[in-house]
C-alpha cells in the first residue's frame, strides 16, 4: 500500500505530541487551547446547521 509522506509526518507530529502529555485527552486540549491563546489569529466558530426534515437521512 502506497505511503503518503505529508500524512505520515503529520500522524507522527500527532503522536509526539500526544506522547508528550501521557495521552491525556484533556492535557492534549488544554496545551492546543493554550496555543492558540498565544497565536495572534482570528478563531471563529459557525452554529450548527439543522437539516430540513426533508432532506434528513
């Protein structure tokens, strides 16, 4: 099976870093959390949106 080396780096990026927490969910959100306070970047976050009845699956 073919290898994608972009998405190998990044599930080895992941990895690491959930390596450096213990592979504690909330120790891995609040570090992500606490990056992006630093980063000077917009942070949006869109409602939800609920389908019609009619096109429900």
């Amino acid at each position: 099976m073919w290898k994608d080396p972009v998405v190998e780096e990044v599930r080895k990026a992941r990895q690491n870093h959930a390596a450096q927490f213990g592979y504690d969910l909330r120790a891995i959100y609040n570090d992500l959390k606490a990056t992006e306070k630093l980063e000077d970047r917009k942070v949006v976050s869109f409602p939800s949106k609920r389908l019609k009845k009619e096109e429900k699956r």
